[in-house]
C-alpha cells in the first residue's frame, strides 16, 4: 500500500481486495472488512463495489469497522446491493458508546459484531 491508497472508492476496494487475494493466494475470501467510513466517497459507490465483489466471488460476506450510525442505516436501506454481515466498532470501557445505538441497531438490522481480536 502507498500514502494514496486510502478510501473507499470503487478503485480502491477492487485494488486492496484483488491484493489480498493475491498476499492469500486464494481466490475469495469468506469476509471483506471495509474500515472506516470514507466522506470523500458516495456511498452508493462504495457499496456497489461491495456487491460487484460479492457476485464476482471474491468474498463471500460484507463488513464494515468503524462506521457511524447513520452510514450503516442507509446501506441497509439501499435496495439492490449486498447487506453487511459484521461490524467491528472501537469498543471498550473508556470508549463505551457503540454500546448505546450502535449494537442495538446492528442487532436489528442482522449485524454481528466483531472485537479488536477478531472474536465474535
């Protein structure tokens, strides 16, 4: 990765997703993680881009980390892409408040989540 390969647009999910795959030798992977929502990027991209590599089969499932509330709400409300499996928000005693709307809302929506070590 170089100092511009950052975002969440279309380009840079099929770059960053082709290199795993390439670093993995594998041909899909079972859970792509896009971390922290990208402002600069319409999320109606974003989130074709997420669909286009799930009906390729490069990964099986969707996730996000670290995303706002409202931005996880309008990708499940976007007809005709793929919904989000996991979320992975910064999560501990001193930063208690996705306890309060984002794990609740997630839950409703059929969102898991994931801890800092990748448990469930």
């Amino acid at each position: 990765m170089s100092d511009t390969d950052r975002g969440l647009s279309r380009a840079q999910n099929v770059k960053q997703l082709n290199a795993s795959l390439k670093r993995l030798r594998t041909d899909y992977v079972d859970l792509y993680q896009c971390h922290r929502f990208d402002e600069e990027t319409p999320l109606e991209e974003t989130m074709e881009a997420l669909t286009k590599a799930v009906r390729q089969g490069k990964t099986r499932y969707v996730g996000f980390s670290e995303w706002p509330l409202d931005r996880i709400e309008a990708a499940a409300k976007m007809p005709g892409v793929v919904r989000f499996v996991s979320s992975q928000p910064q999560y501990s005693l001193l930063r208690p408040t996705p306890q309060k709307k984002i794990f609740t809302r997630c839950a409703e929506l059929g969102i898991g989540q994931i801890d800092g070590r990748g448990n469930t």
